[in-house]
C-alpha cells in the first residue's frame, strides 16, 4: 500500500463507507470499481499459477481527526458500525461482532481472545463485510466452503440478512459446527475436500449464490471485501493499548486474518497512530505450511502436501499472496508448529480459563517457539475460535456425503 494522505478535518457520518475501488495486490496500479466485488482475485495480473487476490481502496483523506482514539473509538455504536467508514458498505444487519477481551497472559503478553465472537471465532469479523457484499450485490443467497467456523459464521450472517446459505463442509466436520449450521437452517452438503471447490464454483454458475469463500484452486484469492473485516481485530488491539504491539502471533491457513491485521496496523500508522507496523507472524501446522514455503522460496504462494495433524482448521494445502504481503512488509516470519506445540499452548491457555480450539493457540504456539521477540512494547497472541469446535469432542451422526457429480443430490438440497 502507498502512503496515505492525513487526516481530513471533516467529519463524515460515522456509519458511512468510505469505500471508493478495488485494488490488485500483484499490481496496485489495476484498479476497479467497487461493485461488483471482485471474488477471483484480479482479473488483470492472475496468471494460471497464481490469482492475486484484490484489496479495498478507501478515500483516507476523508477519515476524521482522533478517529481511532479510546474515547471516540467508545462512543460509536457495537460491531463494525464503530468503524464503518474504514469497511465497506455494511448492509448486512450486525450480530455485534468485534468487541472482543484483550487479555493479560503474563507481563508484555495479551491474548485477544476471539471466541467471544456471536458464533465464536474471529469469521464473524469477515462474513459480517461477505454477507454485506452479497446483499449489496442483490445475490439470491451465499455458498461458502468450509471445514467449520466460516461455515457457522455464514450461516449465522445469512440468516440474520434473511438470506438462504448453503454450506460445503466436509464429511466429519465437528459435531458442535454442524449443530450450528443446522440451527440457522443453512443448507449443509457434506462434500470430499477435493470435490468442495469445483462443486461451490457450480452453485455458484448455476444458482446466483454470491460465494463468500474461495473460488480459486491455484492460489487463494478468497473474497475481495472479506479481509477487510478483520482489519477491526487491529484497532481494537490499538484502542486497548493506546500503542501499537510489538509484534502479534496469529494461526494462520490461508493467510486472510493474518493480512487482515497488517493491513488494519499499516491504516493506523499511516493515518498517524504509531511510528511502525507490529512484526507479524504467521503460525501455521507443521504438517503443511504453504505460507511459509512460499516465504522460503520468494515466490507469491506455493502448494504443500498436508500431513496428518489434528488443527484442521488452518491445515491448508495451498497459500495465498496475502500472507506473503503481511509477513513481508511487517518484518515478521512464518513459522511452523507442531500438535504437540499446539497442545501445550491450549493447556497453558485452560490454565487461565481460555479453552482454545487446537488450531486457535497456534499463535501462542508460535510465540513459545519463538522466544523473545526483539522491541519494546507489548505482544498479543490471537485465539480464534472455541474449544467447541475441535473435531476430538464427540462422534457425529451418519452423514450422507455428496460428491461433485451428485448434481441431483445438491438441487435436491437446496429445494430445486
């Protein structure tokens, strides 16, 4: 991102976006309009082997003075309203996402403890702006692959807009996610993990659903506006601290929380909130790591076999520019945690009353890898979703799975 213009003494509506384009990431010179949202990436600089994914451009001279002070901060409405002319268009009613506690671990360590999110995990920051896009965009409904928590946060952010969800999950998804998919009355096809992609991306052609989730196998692109959501993680840290982190540790598979947070810390340094952005980095399970293979290889994204590993949720086999882009401008790193490592965080966490999902102390994780972190200032590990979510807890019923030749099988579920 280029420099930004400082803050405008105007004062616009606080729940107006400031929202003025699209923007590719492999070239920020390819612009678009805002509508529709782009949801392949750029369709100027992907290659066969690479989609850039697009990033929302703002008119920041326009932000007020003070905006990201406590007491401002404080005085705007619950959930993204409160930072609405930083998103885009919000016409997807709140479930009051964000607002999450900011811990203290030990001395200099905080634990921004995403589980307290309305479906518990840090997807209810970006399906509040994926939902919103679908309902701006007059979509007839939302298809979204996933392997638990952004299923449950669709699902919810759909119904509470009044629209239809269908959710591609995979056969033994959780029973605790599945019980949520089910109770927002979502469509839930139980689908291979190979054939999730190919199968959401003819919903999509054949139905009008608006995806918001990825479409694109050669290199995660994910939603265009979705990250945007969780820039808010950002500046509640800031409005917490009143400075900006010396670094955060963040558990990361595709990499679109990770970009996220850097890209909500390079607004508030470049609108004057703090001399630099906060190190960054990325913990992903050591039985894959594409981030950190692209990182090693210097490349924009990279593939990887995924090994057996018991953090599912961010055991991804294929990497998206994004993370590379946070890691790279923050001065952090990639780094790759064992289960093992994972556990022990998720005890250490239970032990002051934070029950984690195993895939969501991967940041913790990574911090105890780690060691000291070189700086002043304080260091948040993000906890992103809810022990309740792990695959461990309990059986779950019989489910009839259906592959992407099923074609019948889905328009019968989703009352065709």
């Amino acid at each position: 991102m280029t420099s930004l213009p400082a803050a405008s003494e105007e004062t616009p509506d606080p729940l107006t976006s400031l929202a003025v384009g699209q923007r590719s990431l492999g070239d920020p010179s390819a612009r678009f309009p805002l509508w529709p949202p782009l949801t392949e990436g750029c369709p100027v600089t992907s290659t066969e082997s690479v989609a850039h994914p697009v990033e929302v451009d703002y008119a920041y001279d326009r932000v007020p003075g003070g905006f990201f002070t406590p007491k401002a901060a404080a005085a705007r409405p619950r959930g993204h309203e409160r930072w609405a002319p930083l998103l885009p268009p919000l016409a997807a009613p709140s479930l009051a996402e964000g607002g999450t506690p900011l811990l203290p671990l030990e001395d200099g360590v905080w634990i921004k403890d995403e589980s307290r999110n309305p479906t518990w995990s840090h997807k209810d920051r970006l399906n509040r702006v994926t939902v919103s896009a679908a309902v701006g965009a007059g979509a007839p409904g939302v298809v979204v692959a996933s392997s638990g928590n952004h299923g449950a946060s669709a699902a919810a952010y759909a119904a509470r807009a009044g629209l239809p969800c269908a959710v591609l999950t995979s056969p033994d998804v959780p029973p605790a996610v599945d019980a949520f998919l089910r109770a927002y009355g979502a469509t839930v096809l139980h689908v291979p993990d190979g054939d999730r992609w190919p199968l959401m991306r003819r919903v999509v052609e054949r139905t009008g659903y608006h995806p918001v989730s990825n479409l694109t196998p050669a290199a995660h692109t994910g939603h265009g506006f979705g990250p945007e959501g969780y820039k808010t993680l950002a500046y509640e840290v800031y409005t917490d601290l009143g400075v900006v982190p010396r670094a955060v540790f963040v558990p990361t598979g595709y990499g679109e929380l990770l970009f996220g947070v850097w890209k909500g810390f390079a607004e508030l340094v470049r609108l004057g909130y703090g001399p630099r952005v906060p190190r960054l980095y990325a913990c992903e399970p050591a039985a894959g790591g594409p981030l950190a293979a692209a990182v090693r290889a210097g490349t924009p994204a990279a593939r990887v076999p995924v090994g057996e590993t018991a953090a599912y949720a961010i055991a991804c086999p294929v990497g998206s520019p994004r993370g590379v882009v946070a890691v790279r401008e923050s001065g952090g790193s990639a780094l790759l945690v064992s289960d093992a490592e994972m556990a022990s965080a998720r005890g250490e966490l239970a032990r002051g009353g934070l029950w984690a999902e195993l895939s969501a102390a991967a940041g913790l994780a990574g911090l105890r890898q780690l060691g000291p972190v070189p700086g002043e200032g304080p260091v948040v590990c993000v906890v992103t979703s809810s022990g309740f979510k792990d695959r461990e807890l309990l059986p779950g019923p019989g489910r009839q799975v259906v592959a992407e030749a099923d074609w019948d099988a889905v328009v019968r579920s989703l009352g065709g």
